[in-house]
C-alpha cells in the first residue's frame, strides 16, 4: 500500500477527538504518501482541521445514506473505526472500503469489519492515546513510546490579532487560561471559590485570567464572572468558536483546568497545563493530558465517588498554594 487514502472516525468529545490525533501523525510517517482524513461532529470539527498531519475534516452526515455517500466518494482503502459504532461499520461496509479496522470486541464487528484489534477497557494503566494508537496494527505501524506522543502533535497558527483585541488581552503581562467546568462528573470539579482565591493570590499588574467556557457554563461559573477590581479578568465564555478558543491557547501562558477537552487540547497545543484528576491512578494514566509541559494535580484524599456530595474532596483538597506553585514555576523555568 503505497499511498493509501484512509479515514480515521472519532464522533464522539472534544476531548477524544484531541487524543486520536496522534494516529496522524503516525500514519503520514509510516506512509509517505497517504492521504489522511478525519471524520468527526461538527462541534469538534475545527480541532481537527488545525491539525497539521489531517489533510481534511468531514463533518458527521445525518443520515446513514449521506454517510455512505460521504465514504464512496472519498474512495477509501482504509476506514479506521476509532470509537465504536455499529453504524459506522455498517456505512464503511456498505460504502466497500477494502480495509475496514475496528475493535473485536463488539460483536457486530466481527462480519462488518475486515480487520479487528482487540483493545480492551482492561488496559485500564495505558493512556487512551496509547490504546487509539493500535488501531494502526493491522497498517504494520507501531505504537510509539509515551514519550514521543507530544511531539506528534502538530497546529497550524493563525493571525491572532482580532481575537487579542476583542478579548483584551494584555500582551505584556502572563496570560493564564481559568477552564473551571467539565463536560462530565461536575462532582471532580475544583471549586469556583478556589479559582477565585488562586487569582487573588498573584500580582494584577503581571497576571491577566482568562475565564473559558460554553454559553452552557455561564450561569454556574456566575459570581466567577462578577467583576474583581483586585485582579485583571477576561470573560470569554460562550464568545468563542473552537476555532477561536485553538488561536487563543496558542497566544496564553498556560491553562488550569479539570480533566476535559479543552485540557486535553491545552496541552496537545504545546501550553503550560495544569489538570485536576480525581484520586484514581488508573483513570489519571488513561486520561492524562500530553504535551511538552502537563502537571497533574491530585489529593491525598481518598475518592469518593458521587457519595461526596457536590465536590469530591478528592479534588477538592487541592489547595490553591499546590496551584499557585505550579504557575510560578512555569515562569521560572
């Protein structure tokens, strides 16, 4: 297979779709020639189209007739079911793509799906990136080691200049990206109050926050969003595409938020990263952020799980001292 066309699907989160990315990269080293294509929601179609190693991003069809259309006129030769989906399989078959990879252990893969590879939730201690990664097997790519996987993130940059402006942002001063929701488990989230003491904690004429999040967000981040006259804050939240929001990392110092998309992205982007994760080794490694400066932050606190009320105290525990020193050595360095 010399220059092969394949499609890589992941229609699920942002988050996921960030961790997928990697198998790109992979893909346009071991094939020198091939043309690698992306099919996602169109919530979480400009993450990809920014990604270097994807040379084009097609959003989710409605119907399973427009998808199948979608797949015959790409004219594949491979389709690599990222995350599970027996609508997928059974459009990729439809659509004859010669070589169609996807998880043997959903049973509708079996007839629909040409080649399959047996990824288990019982790697429970490999990050996600790892286990999407052997998808490649069956195209004799190897999985690389932990430590390669930033580098095999790649963006294109964009003029920031609208964006600078729009915001405010203060471009001499250390530019800090505040994430404080989750798409998923609000209960490991770090509390608003705790944000809100980290800001106060630094210098305002050094330091500009930067609170993000969807239109969704507003009404819970609330009296985050009130304005503090002791600290220099931009609201951005529900003002931002992701396209927007990808350009506005890549002009910020750093970002601190939970274990969620724009986590994931942060990081991928090259960005200082500071996540919160719930005391759990096995869900840290799988969903651990990747990049070239990523700090995982957890308590000694046992979890609790969703008895704990509305915060874990998991998370919770974490002290803003723990964070602050994070952000202070990211300037040291």
């Amino acid at each position: 297979m010399d220059s092969p066309r394949i499609l890589i699907t992941k229609t699920t989160q942002l988050g996921d779709v960030v961790i997928s990315l990697p198998m790109a990269a992979c893909l346009k080293q071991h094939f020198s020639g091939c043309a690698v294509f992306f099919l996602t929601q169109g919530r979480t179609k400009d993450a990809a189209a920014r990604c270097l190693d994807v040379d084009a991003v097609y959003e989710m069809p409605q119907t399973f007739d427009e998808l199948v259309a979608l797949l015959v006129g790409l004219r594949l030769d491979v389709f690599i079911q990222a995350n599970t989906s027996r609508h997928l399989a059974e459009a990729a078959k439809a659509a004859r793509i010669p070589m169609r990879i996807g998880s043997a252990f959903r049973w509708y893969n079996w007839p629909l799906c040409s080649h399959r590879v047996a990824i288990s939730r019982g790697y429970r201690h490999l990050n996600k990136r790892l286990l999407d990664l052997q998808y490649l097997q069956p195209l004799g790519v190897a999985v690389p080691a932990m430590d390669r996987l930033a580098a095999l993130y790649r963006f294109s940059q964009q003029d920031a200049s609208v964006i600078i402006a729009r915001l405010g942002l203060n471009l001499t001063k250390r530019r800090i990206i505040l994430h404080p929701t989750l798409i998923t488990s609000r209960i490991h989230q770090w509390p608003l109050e705790s944000f809100q003491a980290l800001m106060d904690a630094f210098d305002p004429s050094l330091y500009q926050w930067v609170i993000t999040g969807t239109q969704a967000d507003r009404e819970y981040i609330g009296g985050l969003l009130a304005t503090h006259d002791a600290v220099d804050m931009v609201d951005s939240v529900g003002q931002l595409s992701l396209d927007e929001l990808v350009t506005l990392m890549q002009n910020c110092h750093g970002i601190v938020a939970g274990s969620t998309g724009p986590l994931h992205l942060a990081a991928a982007l090259g960005v200082n990263t500071l996540g919160f994760y719930q005391a759990n080794v096995a869900v840290q490694k799988r969903w651990a952020a990747v990049g070239r400066s990523v700090t995982v932050l957890q308590s000694n606190t046992v979890c609790q799980g969703d008895k704990s009320g509305s915060h874990c105290p998991c998370v919770k525990n974490i002290t803003v001292t723990q964070v602050a020193d994070v952000i202070a050595a990211w300037f040291e360095k």
